[in-house]
C-alpha cells in the first residue's frame, strides 16, 4: 500500500513532465532551425515563405496540444463532479414505503455539474422523512456545505423521534461545518441553508418544518395548490434556533395525490423580457401524470422559458402517495371523502 501511494505523486509528476515534453521538442526544433539552417539564414521570399511554414507548423502543434491538454483537464473535472454528485445527491428509488418518487438537480455552474441544491428521502420508523434545502450560493463552492447538511439529515432522520430533533441536529451540523471552514481559511465564513423538512406517515398524514424554504405544490386530481402558507422559520446559519420549533400539521397526502417539493431557483427563473416562470401553470399540464413525467415537463418548460440557461440552481423532488387506500374504521357505507380528510386546520405541536 506504501509504494502504491509513493506511485501516486511519481506518476502525476511523469505525466506533467511528459506534457511539457512535446512543446519544448518543438520550440526547440524553431530555435535549432532559425540559428542553425542556413536557409533561415537568407532574405529571399522562398526563404521567408519556407521559414514562416516552419513556424506556422509549431504554432499549430503548440495549440492543438494545449487544446488536447484543456478539455483533458475539463473531462476530469466534470467526472470528479459526476463522482461528488453520485455521492451527495444519490439517485432516489423509484419507490420509498409506497410512495413514488422522482427527483433531479440542475447546477447553474456549467462545470461543476452539481450546485448548492440538496434533496433527500428517507424510509424511517416514524415515517418517509424528506429534505429539500438550498445552500448559498453554487456550483463547486456550496458542495461542502451541501455535504455537511446531507450527512447529517442521513443519520439524525432515524435517531431523532421528531422533526424538530433533526433540525437541531442539522443546525449544529451547519455551525460546525462553518466554524472549521472559518478555522481552516482564517477568515469569518457567512453562510446560510434554506430547509424544509417533510414527514408523511403511514397513512398520508404530514408534518413540516420550514426555515426560510419555499413551500411545495400539492397536485389533487386538476387542482395545483400550496402544501401550506404558514410563515417560515429564518434559514439555518443567520440566527440561533428559538427554544421551540413547533411542527405544522398541513393534512394528509391522500392515494393518488402529489407534492412537488421545488428550490427558489424555479420560481425564480426569468426569461429574455424578466418575467417569472410559472410552476403552477407547467405543473398544470401534468397533474395526472406520474412523478417522472412531472418532472420532465417542468424542467422542458423551464428550460424553454430561460432559453436553456437558468441562472440559478434548480432542483425538484415529486412524491406521489401511490399506497392502497385504507378503509375507514367505524364508517358506515363507505370511506372518508378525500375533502373531508383534510377540511381541518393546520396546527402545530412542540
């Protein structure tokens, strides 16, 4: 194991030397030339026409090599953010605890091919816990961040018995992961997270938990509406958790119903003129459709509304609650409505 990782930097170094080879043979070989031949020597137009030929071809080696070596470079780079995306943001099973679920990112940083957009879903004993948050900032800066919130929501969903035991875990995640970057850079480090967590139990009941995120859409039959317009918490990272954080009860997801969890960077997005995009209307045109082909329209009018260049990070998690619909205990011919299971007010629990 020793020598393979003395290998390591002895194998980097021989490829830059190798790299470096081929334009210095070349430069030296226009030197050697316009020194030595003496036909570089003469004044005469054959001359001159065989020397700038002479040139022209190390110049063009010279840049074809560079080029070679630029999107050498450009392709590793691109799978070490193909490796990094893989690992934080995980592709999700098509199925979790009978719900279906669809989700993709998309980073505003060409060359990062990941941004500061974070999603997760969970199957845990206290329900299908999900996270959707959005870290200052994009591209190859935030993945730290990004990384730090993600592992910390991967472990505290199935040790915390609420919601808000995993947000505390989450917030001192955060603190921590700013306080050794600050630590390691030597400078002060001002970062926030957008997060909203999610909980829907067994028989469609939800829970939430919103600092500072966007609230997700709820498709019913051709109905696109809010989850919830509740006033969220502030962003993790710009102040301290108050003494309680009280969970929203925001009803049930019924058999057959979707949530579309979103980043501002959808609602954001503008075209040519400035005006918004609309995911209500595209969200519109496939609200009987399953989680993937939501997705796939959203992200088709999105790109068509920016012209295929948003400007921020976007990414969009759809869940649809495709279990058995449970019968009603104590009802008499026939089960509850879907409008009566969720004509009650949001409340909250501590």
């Amino acid at each position: 194991m020793m020598c393979v990782k003395a290998a390591v930097p002895r194998l980097g170094s021989l490829r830059r030397v190798l790299s470096m080879g081929l334009p210095t043979m070349w430069g030296a070989v226009a030197v050697t030339y316009k020194l030595t031949c003496p036909l570089a020597q003469q004044n005469g137009l054959g001359a001159r026409v065989a020397t700038s030929a002479v040139f022209f071809a190390v110049g063009t080696g010279l840049i074809v090599h560079v080029r070679r070596a630029l999107l050498r470079e450009l392709r590793q780079a691109r799978q070490v953010a193909g490796a990094a995306q893989s690992v934080l943001l995980r592709p999700l099973p098509p199925r979790i605890d009978g719900l279906t679920v669809a989700a993709a990112q998309m980073s505003a940083d060409r060359g990062a091919g990941i941004g500061g957009d974070l999603y997760e879903a969970v199957a845990t004993e206290h329900g299908v816990r999900v996270v959707m948050g959005d870290v200052r900032g994009h591209g190859l800066a935030a993945i730290g961040t990004t990384a730090a919130v993600l592992g910390s929501f991967r472990e505290a969903v199935h040790d915390e018995a609420d919601l808000g035991g995993v947000l505390r875990r989450l917030d001192r995640a955060l603190a921590r992961h700013l306080r050794e970057r600050a630590e390691r850079d030597g400078t002060a480090v001002e970062d926030f997270v957008t997060v909203l967590l999610l909980e829907i139990g067994v028989d469609g009941e939800l829970s939430a938990l919103n600092c500072g995120h966007p609230w997700p859409y709820l498709l019913s039959g051709s109905v696109v509406e809010p989850m919830s317009c509740a006033d969220p918490l502030p962003p993790l990272g710009l102040f301290p958790l108050p003494g309680e954080t009280p969970v929203l009860e925001c009803g049930q997801l019924l058999p057959g119903e979707t949530l579309v969890l979103h980043t501002d960077g959808v609602e954001d997005a503008r075209d040519g003129r400035g005006r918004f995009f609309s995911l209500p209307e595209a969200m519109g045109k496939a609200v009987e459709a399953p989680p993937q082909s939501v997705l796939g329209t959203v992200f088709t009018e999105l790109l068509d509304h920016t012209a295929g260049t948003p400007k921020d990070d976007v990414a969009l998690l759809v869940l649809r609650n495709d279990r058995q619909p449970q019968p009603a205990q104590g009802a008499r011919g026939g089960d509850i409505s879907g409008s009566a299971a969720r004509a009650r007010p949001a409340t909250t629990h501590p």
